[in-house]
C-alpha cells in the first residue's frame, strides 16, 4: 500500500475555497430555515466544520499555521431534551477495592483461561482483570464480586438525554465520558456501600414538585 502524499500549497487553496462555500451553504440554510429545528441547518453546519477542520490541518500541514476555529464535534443545538429524550446514554461508574489479589488471579486462571487473547497475561492483577471483564459483562462481574476478590464500593448511574442523530457514531469510543452536560441528566441512581435502592423510591421522585430533589440517594433533575 502506498504511503498518502504530503498536502501542498493547491491542497490548502482547495480546502480554504470548499471553506468558503461551506460558510455560503451554512448561511444560506439559516436565512431558509423553516424553524429551529431544521434539519438542512443542522446537515450545513457538519459540513462547515468538516471544511474548517480539513483546511485547518491541511494550512498546517504545508504552512506550520493554524486557524482561530474550534472545530465541535457536534451540532449544539442537539436534541437531547431531558424532559422528553428522543434517546439515552447510561454512564455507569462502580469502584471496587481488590481485596483478595490472589483469589481474583485465580478466578482469572479458572473462568478466563483459554477464552481471552493468549497475550493478556493472567499472571498479573492487570492482566486478570482485562481478562475477567472480557469474558463478563459489567453486571457479571459485580454479582460474582466476592468470587473475584473484589470488595464493592460505591457506584452511581446517570441517564442522559441523548441527540438520536448522533447514536451509533463511534467518535465517543475515545472519550466516552465528555459530553456528560448535567442539563441533560434526566435522572441518576446514587449507590452508597452495598446499599441497593427500592424501585418505588427511583419512582416517587418523578411525583415531586421540585425540579431538583434527592431521595434516599436517587436524584431527579
């Protein structure tokens, strides 16, 4: 396979004219636009920062310069509305502490050998757990928490109101909790010890007339 050429000074001038009419198709779609919520608007505005980016790495590629534009990675104005989400994201945290390093090597010896890469080395509390968590899911492995030598702290779960256009893109794999806007939490579940919540309490909140409460660790905004 052949090595991609270089950028030149031609390069720079194509990408700095698709810039400039990205910047006319944008301004066009808003003049246009039938309401807020305009899909050409949101399609003319990717397009425009997808210009600004390649004529930003592009000038700096032949030139060493850069451009003043911040580049997003998304529309803003996206529609992840808490109140009525279109879509969710559920962020999940869960900490534990090793307690028994060699019954967590075990385990890893006894459930994940011979079903992971043979490069992850199971020798290793690193590499035990890189095998446990490949063979079980998230919830696998807190249930079988004693099992594995790991003693459970605590844990919170937030659901966000998510932009339905957006899912399934795999841009987030790299920094998958960035975007968590606490306008957007639509409600988050609070895990202090091993103290599990009752479902009715997640519930009752959605009755109060706060906009913000916290019940027993369960907050709704």
């Amino acid at each position: 396979m052949s090595e991609p050429t270089a950028p030149t000074a031609a390069d720079v001038r194509t990408a700095a004219d698709a810039l400039k009419t990205a910047i006319d198709a944008h301004l066009a779609a808003v003049q246009a636009r039938s309401d807020e919520s305009d899909p050409a608007v949101r399609t003319a505005f990717l397009a425009m920062a997808a210009a600004a980016e390649a004529y930003d790495d592009a000038l700096y590629d032949v030139y060493n310069e850069v451009t003043p534009f911040e580049i997003p990675s998304q529309y803003p104005e996206d529609q992840s509305d808490p109140d009525n989400p279109e879509a969710i994201s559920v962020l999940i945290r869960r900490d534990y502490q090793i307690e028994h390093p060699g019954r967590l090597l075990g385990a890893a010896r006894g459930l994940a050998a011979g079903a992971v890469d043979p490069e992850v080395d199971i020798s290793t509390v690193a590499g035990s757990l890189a095998a446990l968590f490949d063979v079980f899911d998230p919830d696998e492995i807190h249930n079988r928490s004693d099992e594995l030598g790991l003693l459970p702290g605590d844990g919170t779960t937030w659901v966000l109101a998510a932009d339905p256009d957006v899912l399934g893109e795999e841009q987030w794999f790299e920094d998958p909790f960035s975007d968590t806007d606490p306008e957007r939490v639509v409600c988050r579940f609070d895990l202090i010890g091993d103290e599990d919540e009752e479902d009715e309490e997640y519930f009752d909140t959605f009755v109060e007339d706060e906009a913000e409460d916290e019940i027993d660790g369960i907050e709704v905004v």
